[in-house]
C-alpha cells in the first residue's frame, strides 16, 4: 500500500511539473516607470525662465522679459517634451530627471528647484 502512494505521488507530481509554460493570457508584463514631469524647472539665460509641470499634459511658463507667466500644453515623446505655444512649438530634451536642454526659442539649460 505504502508502495501505490509513493508512486501515486511521484507521478502526480512528475506530470504536474512537466511542460510548465505560463500562457500569455496570465502574464502580466511590468514595463519601466517613465519618469513623470512635475515641479519647476529654471534657467538664467535664454527667452525663458521657467518651465513649470502640473499634471500629465499642462506647462506654465514664465518669460524672461517681462516675466509673464502662460499657461500651455505639452506632449512627451521619449525623452523630448514638446511644448505647444501660439507661435511654434517648444522642444526641450531630459537629460536627468532634474535637467532639461531647450533647442531654438527655448535653448538653455533647465535646472530643476525644490522647494
């Protein structure tokens, strides 16, 4: 009798082991966290001094003239923020998560400020 058990549990657990493929159905892939934009960025030279992130798709910027501030919108691809304005658009690139580089009208180094 002890015999029959030990088989029966070896082969239970043989057949329960072999070929064990999870289905794609069950997987869950976790893909990287991309790094969410928040908070203000700054810089003392160029057209502009501020860019400031709320939210997945608003930008408030502040211009270095005047020192109005405006709000606008923006999309991400990758590491390129691109910023819609009246005139053109923006294209600031993340370099870290606390710098960004602007090309054309927004060239200059951003820095990111905590408070």
């Amino acid at each position: 009798m002890k015999t029959k058990s030990l088989l029966l549990i070896l082969l239970v657990g043989f057949v329960s082991c072999k070929d064990f493929k999870p289905s794609k159905e069950n997987t869950i892939l976790i893909e990287p966290k991309e790094h969410v934009l928040e908070g203000t960025y700054v810089s003392n030279d160029g057209l502009y001094k501020s860019f400031t992130f709320k939210g997945s798709s608003t930008v408030v910027i502040k211009d270095n003239i005047f020192g109005f501030d405006f709000a606008s919108s923006y999309e991400r691809d990758g590491n390129l923020i691109r910023v819609r304005t009246d005139q053109s658009d923006l294209l600031l690139e993340i370099v870290t998560p606390d710098s960004l580089v602007g090309e054309g009208f927004a060239k200059g180094s951003f820095k990111k400020v905590y408070n």
